[in-house]
C-alpha cells in the first residue's frame, strides 16, 4: 500500500473533494451499509456513551488480568443493556462503549439504560470483584461509571481504507454525549443534555414519589455554556 508523502497529498485532496451521497436512514446503518467512497446516513438518534471511570488506577494498581476482566465485565453488562433498551451498539473504545437509539421513545429507553448500567456497576461488577480480587480490596479501588447522552441530527460516514475502516458519527449528539461521559462529579453517574430532558416520558423523568430523578447543572461545550442534567439514582434491569 502506497505511503508516500505525493500519495498521502493525493489522498488528502480526493477526500477533502469528496461529495457525499447522502440518504435517510430508519435503523442504525452497520460500516457496510455505507460506501467508503461517498456515502452517508443521516438519522435523528439519542447517542449513549459509557465509560468506566478510574482505568488508570485499576491498571497501577491491579495486574493487567484482574483490570482486563473488569473492563470485559463492564463492557459485557453495558452491551447487553444497551441491547435490551432498544439499542444498537456500534461502537467501543478502550473501556468505553456507544450505544446508538432510534424510535419515539430513544430519549427515555437511552436514559433508563444509562441508570441501569449505573446499577449494573455499583450493585454487581463492584461488589464481586472485591470479592474475587485482592487487588482491589487492597488498594481501596472503587469501580464506578458514568454514562453521557444526547439526541439529534447525525451523519454516518466511512474511513479508513479496504479491510481496514469503521464509521464515524458527525454531529454534535454524538460528540456531546461522549463529553458527558468523561464528567466525573462524585455521586452523579448519568448525564444528558436539555434536548435528551425536555423529550422524556413521565418514566424515566419522575420518581413514583412523584420526585423529579434530574438534576439541573451545566457544562462548558464547544465554547459554549450547556444546560446538562444529571442523575444519581439508579434504575435495577
């Protein structure tokens, strides 16, 4: 395969002329369902990005097989909500994972599941791998997570090259919602945006207490002040 700095340029120059075809999309486009040449997808989707909070501590302080079987088991249990929920998954980086959600209720179905996996981490994955490793009861290691969500617009598109490409989200619901993701604020561990709040059902909005689950907070974004809400009440599967 051609590297050359005159290929890399060529390159450079027919992407950047590419034009997109561009198409609605009604269910969640796989990468080859988009052509790599030109294609795109564009959908009205709530992005759910879950992320294990504290890697870095689990790999200083645990051998790499305990901190291997914790981020499988948090990517296993986050997968299967996500799926369960409604979602699709398309998506994992490291000890994170994306969940794509379409239909009239993507907003509510995305929030529960953020609450479930919450619950999944602090009631299942956490107790047991105290239990099973000595490592983390050791050294005091607190498995949390913290899930992000946004709804809107986006673009699928391909890159890469043949054999060796994946989509990618273009749109602000996808690159928000991973920002949420990365928020660690001690006790809050589901964030969304206000488009994700102001289009939830009375189920995933109000307790049966008749309280409100959210609570009103903000974010810096993009050089612009966010109104975000957050959640510190879990939900059990």
């Amino acid at each position: 395969m051609a590297t050359d700095e005159s290929f890399l340029k060529e390159r450079v120059d027919t992407l950047f002329g590419t034009k997109f075809q561009s198409r609605d999309g009604q269910v969640v486009p796989s990468s080859t369902d988009v052509t790599i040449k030109d294609g795109a997808v564009k959908l009205d989707a709530a992005f759910l990005y879950s992320d294990l909070a504290g890697s870095a501590l689990l790999s200083k302080a645990c051998p790499w097989t305990t901190t291997a079987k914790i981020i499988r088991a948090f990517l296993d249990c986050s997968t299967r909500l996500i799926l369960k929920n409604g979602g699709i998954v398309r998506s994992f980086d490291g000890d994170r994972v994306m969940g794509v959600f379409l239909g009239d209720r993507k907003n509510s179905n995305s929030t529960i599941c953020g609450r479930e996996i919450h619950w999944a981490v602090r009631k299942i994955i956490h107790p047991r791998a105290e239990k099973q490793f000595a490592s983390i009861r050791n050294n005091g290691v607190e498995i949390r997570n913290c899930s992000g969500i946004d709804v809107g617009e986006v673009h699928a598109v391909r890159s890469g090259v043949r054999a060796n490409n994946d989509l990618i989200w273009i749109g602000q619901a996808a690159s928000f919602s991973a920002k949420l993701s990365d928020v660690r604020d001690t006790g809050f561990h589901t964030y969304i945006s206000s488009r994700v709040y102001s289009q939830l059902a009375s189920d995933a909005k109000i307790t049966s207490e008749n309280n409100n689950m959210w609570t009103k907070s903000s974010l810096e974004f993009a050089g612009k002040n966010e109104t975000v809400y957050k959640s510190n009440l879990w939900k059990r599967p």
